[in-house]
C-alpha cells in the first residue's frame, strides 16, 4: 500500500486525491481512496508512506539515446552537425561502454519517474539488453530501417529466451 500521497489519478474524472492511497496487489491496482477508507479495506504487508509527495502513472520517455549519456558535457558547445560529426558511430562503442551508459540511462530515467522507453538505432547487444531489464523498466527497442536491418530475429530469439518479452518489445522504426 502507498498511503499519505496526493494521488493523481487517470480515472475519467482525473481526480487528484488529497491524503491518498492505492492499494496493490498481486502487482495490480486493487483500490484507490482516501487513505482512511483505504486502510480500513485492505491490510497491507508493505506499507510506503508518500506524505508530501506525488503519486502518479510512470512517465514514457519516447526519445532515449542510451550511448549517448556518456557524452554528456564533451563538445557540447557545438553546432550540432558538428557536435554529431564528433560522435563515434553507432557500433564503434564497446560493449562496456553501451552496458554503462544503458545502465546510467535507466537509472537517471527511474529518479524521474520514467518507467517506460523507446530506444532507436538498437544495435542488439545482449548485454546491454540484459542491462535494460535487470533495471525493470519496460522498453520498445526499435530497430531502424535504413540500407538492412540488423540481426532482428537473433534479437527476438534472445529475448524470448530470456524470458524478457513481459518487458521489452521490438519494433521497426523508419528513418
């Protein structure tokens, strides 16, 4: 149960509820009230108290450069052709690099309440794909149609393997 909040809710109404709580179950929302009413209903055996904070849906970040968190701040006075003229191209980067900065990325996009993401230009690093979903953020990872496509069914065998498909979902993306 997450009690105390003001709760933003995406009902019809879009109700903001003062003094709010949810309650969870099963990893489903059960009910949503006032915290009073709520506890009264349900006994919980995680309890989060949000007093003096927001509770609200999870924010979709439909823009992501995972690669490029690690360039933050490196020639970043630059016009842009420029700048991306700087940029090493996109399989340059080792495969430590795209797991840091994957790593990096979903951290910085949980603190600000992201808990989804579509990512172009996905080049198919397992390892970075296994970064993404130890973080628990769910993700389309697109791959971009331009001269060929990447190795798209090797990708889609790795996910299902893994058992990964409850998060992370491939698509096309055109150019």
């Amino acid at each position: 149960m997450i009690k105390n909040g003001s709760i933003v809710t995406m009902d019809e109404f879009h109700r903001i509820i003062e003094n709010g709580a949810i309650y969870i179950e099963d990893q489903w929302i059960r009910d949503i009230g006032k915290t009073r009413n709520v506890e009264k209903a349900h006994r919980a055996d995680t309890v989060i108290d949000a007093a003096d904070s927001v509770v609200m849906p999870g924010l979709i970040n439909l823009h992501v450069h995972f690669a490029s968190s690690l360039m933050r701040g490196v020639e970043d006075d630059l016009p842009l052709e420029q700048w991306l003229s700087k940029q090493p191209p996109p399989g340059y980067m080792s495969e430590e690099w795209t797991t840091t900065a994957s790593r990096l990325m979903c951290l910085e996009m949980i603190k600000a309440g992201v808990t989804c993401y579509l990512n172009g230009a996905m080049e198919g690093k397992r390892a970075e794909i296994d970064e993404r979903y130890r973080s628990g953020l769910r993700g389309f990872l697109a791959f971009l149609i331009q001269n060929k496509i990447e190795d798209y069914g090797g990708i889609l065998q790795f996910i299902q393997n893994k058992r990964y498909s409850d998060r992370l979902q491939l698509m096309l993306g055109p150019w």
